[in-house]
C-alpha cells in the first residue's frame, strides 16, 4: 500500500543467465480491480527492468514478476519512492540568493524534450518567483558530474514556455544563462541526471551589472 502521494519505483533483479529476461508488470488496486500501471522488461542478467509509476496515499500497489527462463528463478523485488520533486508540479521552492541543498534519488523523466544537449534523462524540479525585474542566474553544483543541463521555464506546469536552457561540463559547472526575469514571476527550474542518484546545491542569484552597463551611462575618462 502506498504510504503517500508520489511517484514510485518498482525493479527487480535475479541471477539468471545472460540470455533470459525478467520482467515487471506493476498494477493499482484490488485484484478484481487492478489496472496495469506499467511494465518493462530488461534484456539479461545484468539489465535490471525499472518501471516508474504514481500511486495515491493509501492506493493498493501489485507487481507481478516473470521470466521467459521459466520456474526456478529466484531473486529480489524493490519498491522505491522517488525524489519529492520529481514532477514539476512538486517543484522545490528556492529562496533567492540562497542555496538549496538536493538529492535527486530514483528520479524519473519528464515528458519534454531539452532545449540543450542530447538524450532524455531522468530529471528534478525547482521554482523560485522573481523579486525585481532584472538579470537572474541559475547555479547548480554537483561534483560528481550527473548534472550537467538546466532548463528555466516561466508559465505554469500545464503551459511550459522556455526561457534558457544550458548544456554544461558537469562537476558544479551546469548553470543557465543569464535571462531577465519580471518581477512576480514564478520561474521553474529542470535538472538533469545523467547518473541517478545525485546530490548538490541549487542557487538562484540576481546580476547586478556594473554602473556603465549601458551606453548611457558609460564613464567618462578625462585626459591626464
């Protein structure tokens, strides 16, 4: 039975040989009831098959296990919960000028493409509201090299608009573009994880430019 509302994963592992596969298929509710929540299988002994799903507070969870290697297979069934942000829709809140600390654990995918480099990993979720009009950055570091895309949208969960997106080297280098925020605004920030399981800070930084920012306001410089 699912303790809360969030999303979970199901995965099982069982020493088998490389030619056979296990499979999981995950249900909610009753066995009269049950609806398949979903299914995955892996490709051998050393591919474990993950299916990621959300279940309700108090919502009956099935799982049924196989593999085409037949009877006698024995092994280990787990279920996970994943990050409390793993869905923009629970985005962190992210004070201005301070750092949030995170952990990402058996964060799944969203269902959008990046802007910024290549592939579809699993990713986490942040939001902050703009204090001011005016230049903003966001920072992510985590040493270990999982993170390296950062994704800002304004908007809400159900109309994503992109703001900036950046593809960085990882190891505390990850961060977006600077963009001019409007005062009011509730930001939303995307993180990926290329490793699973990564821990860092998060911090949302206001850029104040230099007084002769502009042409405007360019100093002036007098002979001698």
């Amino acid at each position: 039975v699912a303790p809360t509302s969030a999303n979970y994963f199901a995965y099982a592992y069982a020493q088998i040989p490389t030619a056979q596969r296990l499979a999981v298929e995950v249900f909610l509710g009753d066995c009269t009831t049950a609806a398949l929540a979903g299914c995955t299988s892996g490709s051998g002994s050393a591919d474990i098959p993950i299916v990621t799903f959300w279940a309700d507070a108090g919502e009956e969870v099935r799982l049924r296990v196989g593999s085409n290697q037949g009877a006698g297979t024995t092994g280990n069934v787990r279920v996970v919960l994943g990050p409390p942000n793993d869905r923009c829709s629970e985005a962190t809140v992210v004070p201005l000028e301070a750092s949030v600390s995170f952990q990402s654990g058996e964060a799944s995918r969203s269902p959008y493409g990046w802007a910024c480099g290549t592939g579809n990993d699993p990713d986490i979720w942040f939001q902050f509201q703009a204090a001011v009009d005016g230049p903003l950055r966001v920072e992510v570091c985590e040493p270990f090299d999982s993170i390296d895309r950062v994704e800002i949208y304004d908007g809400d969960c159900s109309n994503l608009q992109r703001v900036a997106c950046d593809f960085g080297a990882g190891n505390c280098q990850a961060r977006a573009p600077i963009f001019q925020a409007t005062a009011g605004t509730t930001y939303f920030v995307r993180v990926n994880d290329a490793n699973y399981n990564a821990s860092g800070e998060i911090r949302v930084t206001a850029m104040i430019p230099p007084s002769n920012d502009t042409c405007g306001s360019a100093i002036v410089l007098l002979e001698g």
